[in-house]
C-alpha cells in the first residue's frame, strides 16, 4: 500500500492537475502511431500528418515545452522497443506537441562517421538551437530537416 501512495505522490508531482494528465495521455498515443506510421508513410507525408493546421496559444510557451519534452520521454521509455536509440520517435512526437503549442520548432536529421561507421540522430531545433537534446555538442551533417529553413 505504501508503494502505491509513493507512486501517486510522484505522479501528483509530475501531472498536478487533470489538464496534465490529459496532455500526458495525447502524448503516449501520439507516442504509439508515431512508430507505425513511420513504416508506411514517406517523410514528408509523415510530416504533413504530424504538423498541426492550428495551434493552442497565440504565443510560444517555453514552460510548456519543457514540461512536453519530459512528456514524450517518459512516454517512449515505457515502451520496451524503444530502449537505447528513441531519437527519432522523440523528435517527432516532441515536433508535433511543440507545434501545437506555438514553438516554432524544425525536426533535423543528420549523420556522421563514428569509428568507421556512419550513425545518425535526429533533434530539435527551436530559433536555431538544438532544443533539450543530450548530443546538443555532437557535430552532424543534416541531411533533413523541416520545415525547410525559411519554412514556419
């Protein structure tokens, strides 16, 4: 019984009001059709799905943003297949949310040579800056990104 008042204590913490956990729960869904639409769909359909026609505010919120960032990592880490590399599920899920909250955010996918071998890792940016990424100092070459740089 202790364990379960600690885990509501936390996600009380986490989520403090319904509006919080009804964004966290548009987050985990978006978070599951990602993957699969990324089987079927091209990346630039992909996307069109994933750009929102209106936004929520008027105004970007980068209180919000933040809060949407921990959102979709916390959503995608549940998930077993999703352990290890998740960049790009994150960057497009994050996409879509930021977006819907005004951030002029831009998905950016680039590669580079690491021991031989070419990786690559997808980000976003938010006015030029690489926006709560962990390989922010890594340098890659892009190699996609949208909106295209004069795009909105």
């Amino acid at each position: 019984m202790r364990d379960i008042a600690r885990k509501l204590g936390k996600a009380r913490k986490w989520m403090p009001s319904v509006s919080h956990f009804v964004l966290f729960m548009r987050v985990a869904a978006w978070s599951t059709v990602v993957p699969l639409l990324l089987k079927f769909l091209s990346m630039d359909k992909l996307m069109k799905v994933l750009t929102p026609r209106k936004s929520k505010s008027l105004e970007d919120d980068m209180e919000t943003a933040r809060l949407l960032d921990a959102y979709v990592s916390k959503s995608l880490r549940v998930r077993p297949e999703n352990r290890g590399k998740m960049c790009l599920k994150r960057s497009l899920v994050l996409y879509r949310f930021l977006r819907m909250y005004n951030v002029p955010a831009r998905l950016m996918i680039g590669v580079r040579k690491e021991q031989g071998e070419l990786t690559g890792h997808s980000w976003i940016e938010v006015r030029g800056r690489h926006f709560q990424d962990p390989l922010e100092n890594v340098k890659y070459t892009v190699t996609f990104s949208y909106p295209e740089e004069n795009g909105t």
